[in-house]
C-alpha cells in the first residue's frame, strides 16, 4: 500500500532570531517562539519583516525566538502552520507560541490557533473574503482560551476589513480575549503606519507569550465590549511610550 506524503511537506521552519540556546550560560534559553506566517506573495512581505526585527530586539534576552515558516508543497497553509508549532514543541520542549500572520499566513494563523501549544494569534490584514461565504462562515471555536489580535487597514483593498470585524465579532463571543484595531487610511501592507504596527504587534506578543500585561490601548481593547474593542482605532505615534 502506498504511503501517503504528510500534510505539511515542503514546509521548514527559518533560521531562529531572538534568545539564542547553546553551553554558554550567558545565552538565553527559549520560553516562548513566534511563529510568522508570511502571505500569499513573497514580493508583499507586509510587516512581518520589521516586526520580527523588533521581536527579536525587545524580546531576545527574556528568551523569544522567531521563526519565519518557509511555505512548501501545495498542503494548506493552516496544516503547514500546525506542522510548525508541532516543530517547536520538538525542539524546544513546552513553550507558549504565537502565530503572527500575515494576509493569507493570517488566515492560517487564525485557522491552525487550536493547536495545543499555541497561546495567542496575531494576525495582520488576514485574507477572509474567500474563506467566509455567507452560509459557512470561518469557525472560531479554535480561538478559544487564546488571545487573539486582528490588526486591519480600512483602505484595504484587497481583504474587505468588514469582513474580519464581522469574525472579530464572532470570536469575541467565543473568546473574550480578542481584540481587534483598525489602522485608518492605511491598505493591505499596512505601510503608512508601519512602525506604529509594528509596535502594536510587539506589545501584544511580549505580553500575551510572557507576563500578560499590555500596553492602555491594547488592555482597553480587550477589556471593551462590540464593538468598541473589535473598532479600536490604532493612534498615530503609537509606541512611542508604550509603558512610560
């Protein structure tokens, strides 16, 4: 009988950032791994670059790694995904992991949450349209017991950002720990107002992988019911003093 090729091959994880393992005593070791699911095109990287530069900066020395998860073969990107976080726990044992993704990677991100070893979900301008018609719309059970961040531009052209408030709404029924903020002006990439993204997505990680503590916004956010804390507005400058 022919075998058959497990679900996620062609998948790798990327070279680790961050907290680095080794005999030498000074290095950190791993407690926690983010795990970036990059989007449909390698030419549109999205944030997903400068963010895991700033994780890596912010959370190395507390023992953060990043991953990028390097997409093969045509198995779906949540399977993908799971294979990843099953990678990590072989690797570096019971450790919380983040899934950060990004277009298509944050649809994964938001479709593989249930796995066991993840804690949280940060997905940036995920790609939903496609996956929610109206008479199956995307489960949300898997979010359950996670913290979960949508981030969306309102000029998006290319992921309706209705569509993911409507899945935010949802999941917070679910989940009382989802939040979701709306980048206004900005589109897909999230460009115009990377670095306050960026910052955005450093404190949710370092908060929700580690102590549980978050910057106001972000704390308002999931403390706030629909749909003020599915609406919440991403400020201009934000990060400048996160916890000062």
């Amino acid at each position: 009988m022919a075998q058959h090729a497990p679900p996620a091959r062609g998948a790798r994880l990327g070279r680790a950032a961050g907290a680095r393992t080794g005999s030498d005593p000074t290095r950190s070791p791993v407690n926690g791994v983010v795990l970036l699911l990059p989007g449909a095109s390698r030419f549109s990287p999205g944030p997903l670059r400068p963010l895991a530069r700033a994780l890596a900066r912010a959370g190395g020395t507390d023992g953060l790694v990043t991953h990028a998860v390097v997409h093969g073969g045509e198995s779906p990107r949540e399977e993908q995904a799971r294979w990843a976080a099953d990678e990590v726990v072989r690797r570096y044992g019971d450790v919380p992991v983040c899934l950060a993704g990004y277009d298509a990677g944050g649809l994964a991100a938001l479709r593989a949450a249930g796995h066991e070893a993840v804690n949280s979900v940060l997905a940036l301008a995920p790609c939903l349209a496609e996956a929610m018609p109206a008479d199956s719309p995307e489960p949300v059970k898997q979010l359950s017991g996670r913290q979960v961040l949508i981030v969306h531009g309102t000029n998006d052209a290319r992921s309706d950002p209705e569509i993911s408030f409507r899945l935010a709404e949802r999941a917070k029924k679910a989940n009382r720990s989802t939040c979701r903020f709306e980048v206004h002006s900005d589109g897909h990439t999230l460009r115009e107002h990377q670095a306050e993204v960026v910052a955005l997505g450093v404190d949710f990680v370092l908060g929700a992988v580690f102590s549980g503590r978050y910057s106001r916004p972000v704390t308002d956010a999931l403390a706030a019911p629909p749909p003020l804390g599915l609406r919440m507005p991403l400020a201009s400058g934000f990060g400048r003093s996160l916890r000062g």
